[in-house]
C-alpha cells in the first residue's frame, strides 16, 4: 500500500506529510478485516491510495472515506457486502 499526496495541491511538506500520516494511521486500524478476507479469497492486491481533496482534511472525514473505499475493494473481491 502506498500512499501520495499532490504537491501541486499541497505546496508545504508538512501538510503533505500530516495527510500522508492520517491516511496511514486509518489504513492501519481497518486492515485487519481486508487482510482477512484475501486470505480467505486467496487474492493480493497492491493499492495507492491518492488523496485528492483541495483542503486538509481532519481524521474522521478520512477514516470515513477509507472505510468505504475498503468497503468496495471486499465486495469487488467476494461479490458480498459486509457490515
């Protein structure tokens, strides 16, 4: 997993780096349940995950959009929703 951040959108690096780090931290703690399922499925995926908001965005609006990014990689790879 991999994650980028413009630097034509975010000219300072420490706020490049403040959304890189949220993105981590969130992908952290929901990873667990999409690791569970490639096993399951016996699949690998390679991810980059891009941030392409215009303004910094705090760690709940992030966990939010990563939780439902995630949510759509299970079900693309098992066909079923989960909760």
């Amino acid at each position: 997993m991999a994650v980028s951040v413009p630097k034509r959108l975010f000219k300072r690096a420490v706020d490049r780096n403040l959304l890189k780090r949220r993105i981590r931290e969130t992908y952290r703690q929901q990873k667990a349940g999409l690791y569970e399922k490639l096993s399951t499925e016996k699949v690998q995926i390679r991810m980059v995950i891009q941030y392409r908001g215009e303004k910094i965005a705090d760690f709940g609006t992030i966990e939010k959009s990563l939780k439902q990014l995630l949510g759509k990689i299970t079900v693309k790879i098992t066909g079923k929703a989960t909760g």
